[in-house]
C-alpha cells in the first residue's frame, strides 16, 4: 500500500513543447499560456523526455530566481501501457530518501537511526560528499555509521529501472567510494525509483558497461543496494516498497534489451 512521504503543493499541468540549452523547457499551460521553465534535470531523460506530452510544473516566482516555473513530473507510457507520472527533478531524490528513512520505511534494513546529516565529506582526501550519513540509534544491532549515496533513476524497460542512462564517471567514482568505506562502515546505494510502474532494478549496462562491472563488484564486496520505488501525484509523493535487484539483468546482451538513445 502507498504510503504518503512528502507532500508538494498543487502543480500546474501543460504540455511540452521542447526542452533545450539543457536547463530549459518550453510549456503550453492548460489555460493558453506558454511559460518557460527551468528543468532540472541536466542528463538526457531516456525514455521520459516527450515533447507533447503532459508535464506539471511548480509555480514559485522569487526575486531570487530567474525563473518562476520548475518542471516537475512528465506523463509517459507506464508498463503495463496506461500512463504514469514520473519525476524528473533531479534535485528532489535525497529530499526523499531522506523523508523515507525519518518514516521509518528502511528501519527493517538499516536498523533504527538516532541522527541524519547531509552533505558530509568523504572520500580520498575527503573531496567527495555523501548524500546522508546515518548514525545508528544507541542499542542498535550494527553500530557502524552508515553512508546513503542517492541516484535518481527514470530509465526503464517494461518493469525493470536501469542506472546510469549515460556513463558517469561521478556516478564510478561513487561506487569505488564507497566499496573503500567497507569493513568500518556500511556503504548504501539507494536507486531513488521516481516511477511507480518499476518493480525490479538493475545498472544500465548498454549505457555504462563500466559501471555495471563496478556495481557487481560493489554488491559483492558488501554494498548494500535499496532501490526505493515511489509514487508521483500532482501533490504528493507515496513510497511503495522496495524493488528486487537483478544485478545482470540490465546487460545489453540480454533479450529484449535496447541501447537508450544518448
């Protein structure tokens, strides 16, 4: 059952009329006018970039900003071929993650957490940030801090979500982070699952067969991977659960498979 985490504000639905310079998009509102609006999501959206299809966009004019319109959500074709909501604001994930874990949603696999901080230096000479460092609650089974790294995921094939649709040398240099975190402390990947028709996760080899390599190391050296699956609605979002991890199921010899269009 969806479980309500955070809650949005009321979105304004349009239609996409393009997305360009990376950090723009072109919207049609449903009243008649054409907004542009600031996309935040600077990768190239495999599978739910679709100009003229629906979007919702946050209206929140500011003297600060540039720009008072923040696409949001894009409608697409869900797997079992009725349309969902995905979310595309790749700023929001560790927002959520982190609302999903003070809910009480990942106690079952991380224990119950005493304290949550953001943006925490690591790494070789301390030069990377992790998303969420975790500080096990007193008596908890495992008292090793734990170290969350966050990564949006909206690619998928039928009911299979797929990171990275791009290669990322951040996102490698990630997963080598946190392998060397291990055994003083417990590394996680959270695949941030921002479509609700997804059911299992696996890394996208076609696009970064690297990183699929580097993910299978990580698993098996002791990395734990949440992939977190959520609900978008125009006001809210729901977690739904956790999806199975199929390490190799994203490898592009596998049937059925298909490179995303970079």
């Amino acid at each position: 059952m969806a479980q309500p985490i955070l809650e949005l504000g009321p979105l304004v639905e349009g239609v996409l009329l393009r997305r360009y310079k990376r950090f723009l998009a072109d919207v049609a509102l449903d009243g008649g006018e054409v907004v542009t609006a600031h996309c935040p999501n600077t990768g190239p959206m495999t599978g739910v970039l679709h100009p003229g299809g629906r979007v919702r966009l946050r209206h929140a004019p500011s003297p600060s900003r540039k720009l008072a319109w923040t696409w949001e959500q894009a409608e697409v074709p869900g797997a079992q071929g009725a349309p969902i909501w995905v979310g595309i604001n790749t700023a929001l994930p560790n927002r959520l993650v982190r609302a999903t874990i003070e809910a009480g949603c990942l106690e079952p696999q991380l224990g119950p957490i005493g304290a949550i901080r953001a943006e925490v230096p690591y790494g070789e000479g301390r030069r990377s940030r992790i998303d969420l460092l975790l500080s096990p609650a007193a008596g908890a089974p495992d008292p090793r801090p734990i170290y969350v790294e966050v990564k949006n995921t909206t690619w998928s094939q039928g009911d299979l979500a797929l990171f990275p649709d791009t290669v990322t040398e951040r996102g490698q240099k990630h997963l080598r982070e946190l392998m060397g975190l291990l055994p003083q402390a417990r590394p996680v990947l959270v695949p941030c699952l921002s479509r609700a028709d997804v059911r299992r996760f696996a890394p996208g080899d076609s696009a970064d067969p690297h990183y699929g390599e580097l993910f299978r190391q990580a698993l098996a050296m002791g990395v734990e991977v949440l992939p977190c699956r959520y609900q978008f609605e125009a006001d809210g979002i729901s977690w739904l659960g956790l999806a199975a991890v199929e390490p190799k199921a994203g490898r592009p010899e596998q049937p059925g498979q298909e490179s995303p269009l970079l």
